[in-house]
C-alpha cells in the first residue's frame, strides 16, 4: 500500500485523488488543503435564494472528460445545459450578436460575418481575400494577435478574439499563445496556411449537441461527490509550506512554522496554482519552479447581483461582453436567469466579471464599491430599471494563468523535470489548459506518472 498525497484539493487535485482511489483502490490517498473548503475555484454560494457559482459556472459539454466524471460520481440527474447561449459584443453602447461558426472568435467563412455590424466592408473584403493569398504558415509559436492581425485584420482581433479571450483568460489577444490557447486552430494551420480555411477545418458542426452544461446545485457539488467517492482523507486547512525528498519518499511539510506537522508520502501530486508550484518545486526542482514562476497569473473578481423583475428593457440571450477598447469597468456580463433554467424566475440574476490581467487596479476597491459601481453599468447596459437587491463578491487574486508564447516549451520542460522525480507529478490549470475539462485531463496524467 502507498501513501499518496495530493496538495489543493481544487478540481484537478480532487480528480486526482478520485482516479488513483478507482485505478489503486488499496492506497492510501491524503489530500491538503490550506484553504476551509474543498473546490478552489469550483465555489457555489448561496446567492438569493439559489445555488450561484462564483467561480467556474459550466463545462465544456463537447468534450468527454467533466461529463464523464460527473457521471462517474452519480451527478448525472444534475446536469442542466444552458437556454441559450447566444451572446453579444458592446461596442460603442449597441449590442452586436456574436456571429456563429467562429473559432473561438475566428471566423471560418465571411458569409457568418456579413450583416454584423461589428466589421466593416473593408475588413469583409480583406477576409474574403484571405484564403486566395494566405500568409506564411504557423511555425514558431507566435501571440494570437501577432498571428492574426496581419491575416484577419484588427477589427475581427479587437472585437471578436479579445473579448472571448478575455473571458476564458482574461488575457490579452497580443501576448496569449495561438498555439497553447487555440490548440485546435494551430493544428489546423499545421494542414491550411489559411486561417479561415483552418477555422473551417476544426470548427464545430452545427447541431451537434449542447456545447456547455453545469450542475443545479452548483460545481461546487462535483467537488463534493469527488470527496466522497475517492475515498481520500482531507485536510483543510493545511498549507503546504515544503516538499523534502527521503530515502523512500517525499516528506511534506505542512502547517504553520515552526510548529509544522510533516506527512511522509511514497508520491506526491502538486495541484496548485502556478506561482504556488514554483514556490514547492525550487528546492528540489528548480529547473521546473523556474519555468512555473515566469508564467504570469491574471486577477479578477466575480460579482454576482439581483434586480427584481419583470424587467422589459432585458436583452434576450445569454450575456455580453465588453471589449477593453470600451475601457469600462465590466469585461464580462451572464443574465444567468435568461442563460440557465435553473435559475430562471422572475427576478433578474447577472454574473459580472471585472479584471484582466494587467489590470489590477480596478480591483483596489471595496466589495461595496465594486458592487455599486459594476451594478450602475450593469443596469446600463442591460436597461434595468432600480438597483440590484442583493449583491456578491467573490475575488480571485492570480485566478488565471496566462498561456503566454512559449507556454507549451515551459509545461514540457515542467513535465520533464518533474519526471526526474519518481513518485512525483504535477495537474491543474497551469499546465493543459485552464477549463475544468483540461484540469481533469492534467489529473489523470499525474496519475499516470505516478505509475503502478
Ligand atoms: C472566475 C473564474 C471563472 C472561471 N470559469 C470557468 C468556467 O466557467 N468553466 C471552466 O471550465 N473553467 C472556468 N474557470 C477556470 C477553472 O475554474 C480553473 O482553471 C480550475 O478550476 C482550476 O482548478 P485547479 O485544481 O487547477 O486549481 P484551483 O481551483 O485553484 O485549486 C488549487 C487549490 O490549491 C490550494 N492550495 C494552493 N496552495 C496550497 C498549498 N501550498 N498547500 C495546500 N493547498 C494549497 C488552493 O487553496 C486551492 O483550493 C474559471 C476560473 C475563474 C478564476
């Protein structure tokens, strides 16, 4: 029997613990956590009278991995897929529905793009040129904007890839990696020097089932059954502060100093932010903690806010986003009572998410000003008559890695240093991708590595 120790029990620590219980069910698995509950990011509060995330709200339906282990733990009664998913782009103060078949923001065929009017004849024509007179193909890893500036033009950039980017990373088109953050696309474009042409190749065939799906009481609730049905024992509370190799193991150091209370562990699974890696790796692993620590984290706040309805200037759909060209306050806005079934009623519930990287300062201000201040541009932009009744804040400081260029040479060289290390692995959001589906996947590669 080995003892296995997984450090943060967010949803790749968690799904960790889960597949070695079902893969080793005669190891013994601990999971530390500093925080006073398990999830992480997977975080459901109890927002005006329902169960509101705030932190991931859904998971990517067209891949297997959340789904498969929802089911896995007995959730699948659970899953509810979004009304609607039809969202809108802010410019200027007018609402402009997203065109559909885009890739992630990229569009695969101009007829998708004519009667938006997000772009102008100009760019529509440039477009349409672009699969007669490609520009070179992708190489070397390059920024998505680096990339696709010179062959789509700004305003697709600018209007369409920044805002979806700025959701998922709340990151910047000119410094994310084309190929660490649209794998799909990059493989494309290993086949189509074309970006529409690439587009077209991986996008998505219409109709093929709902793209997203969450859970009626919350994430939170996936977090909880991975608890139950892994088998593992938690430990909140417990900050991991150092990892020492021994002759059999590793010995984990937890707890405040000097009064620290040390674990031995025959393998160990770092499944921790970014930075917080680095900090455990450096004294044993410095190539790896130096290759983590460059990689920079984006901070950001949820805020959750309620009006009281019927409201009749309501849009229809699913949300907004705002460019940073707006240069307003709120990136990101979800009318999750329109988006949701579960949440639907006659009250109106917004998830608002404020802060890209870079921009930290608008979140040097208190819970009560945040809330005033996204809640009046809120009401602006959605036409909602009075104030919010009830309001959340949840803040996410270095919430989100940037998979800056060069991000897939630094998880490899992670990976492979890591590797040095027998009993040794690593998951989670900074390495595979940050969705919770890309975590999971991060998870049972640990398991992997850590072998038989
Ligand atoms: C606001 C927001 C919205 C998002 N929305 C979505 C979405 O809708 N869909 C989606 O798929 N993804 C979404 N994501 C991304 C996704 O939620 C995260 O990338 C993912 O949940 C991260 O999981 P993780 O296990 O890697 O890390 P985390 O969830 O960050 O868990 C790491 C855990 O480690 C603990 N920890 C840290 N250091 C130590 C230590 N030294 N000792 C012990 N414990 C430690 C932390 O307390 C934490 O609990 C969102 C992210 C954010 C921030």
């Amino acid at each position: 029997m080995r003892h296995v120790v997984v450090i943060g029990s967010g949803i790749a620590g968690l799904a960790t613990a889960f597949e070695h219980h079902r893969r080793h069910p005669g190891d013994r698995v601990t999971v530390l956590e500093a925080a006073d509950r398990v999830g992480g990011k997977l975080h459901t509060i109890d927002f005006a009278g329902h169960c509101y995330d705030m932190g991931a709200e859904m998971v990517l339906a067209v891949v297997p991995d959340a789904l498969d282990l929802i089911d896995a733990v007995g959730l699948s009664a659970d899953i509810v897929h979004p009304c609607t998913t039809s969202a809108s782009i802010v410019v200027n103060g007018r609402h402009h529905p997203i065109p559909i078949g885009t890739v992630l923001g990229v569009p695969a065929d101009v007829d998708d793009l004519v009667g938006s009017e997000l772009f102008s004849p100009a760019s529509l024509d440039r477009m349409r040129a672009e699969p007669d007179a490609p520009g070179p193909g992708l190489t070397d890893d390059e920024s998505v904007g680096g990339f696709l500036r010179p062959r789509v033009g700004d305003e697709v950039v600018d209007l369409m890839i920044e805002p979806l980017l700025g959701g998922v990373y709340a990151g910047r088109a000119d410094a994310l990696s084309i190929k660490a953050t649209m794998p799909a696309l990059a493989e494309g474009l290993r086949r189509e020097h074309s970006v529409l042409r690439a587009a077209a190749s991986v996008r998505r065939k219409p109709g093929a089932g709902p793209v997203f799906a969450t859970l009626r009481e919350g994430l939170a609730t996936l977090a909880q059954a991975l608890v139950e049905f892994s088998g593992a024992e938690i430990r909140l509370g417990t900050t991991v502060r150092a990892i020492r190799r021994t002759a059999g193991g590793y010995l984990i150091e937890c707890g405040p100093f000097p009064a620290a209370t040390l674990i031995q562990a025959d393998a160990v699974v770092i499944a921790v932010p970014a930075p917080n890696a680095a900090r455990l790796l450096r004294p044993l692993v410095a190539q790896a903690a130096e290759a983590l620590s460059v990689i920079p984290m984006a901070s950001m706040a949820i805020l959750s806010l309620a009006w009281t309805g019927p409201q009749p200037g309501l849009p229809e759909g699913s949300g907004l986003l705002v460019p940073p060209t707006a240069g307003g306050l709120v990136k990101a806005v979800t009318i999750s009572s329109n988006k949701w079934p579960h949440l639907a009623g006659p009250e109106v519930l917004v998830r608002a998410s404020v802060g890209r990287v870079g921009e930290e300062q608008a979140l040097q201000r208190s819970d009560a000003e945040l809330l005033a201040a996204a809640g009046k541009e809120v009401a602006q932009l959605l036409t909602l008559s009075g104030t919010p009744y009830a309001g959340a804040v949840t803040r996410w400081g270095g919430g989100l890695p940037q998979y800056t260029v060069g991000h897939l040479d630094r998880v490899a060289t992670v990976r492979s240093a890591v590797a040095e290390f027998p009993g040794m692995a690593v998951a989670g959001a900074a390495y595979d991708g940050v969705g919770v589906p890309a975590c999971i996947r991060s998870a049972y590669a640990a398991v992997d590595a850590l072998g038989s």
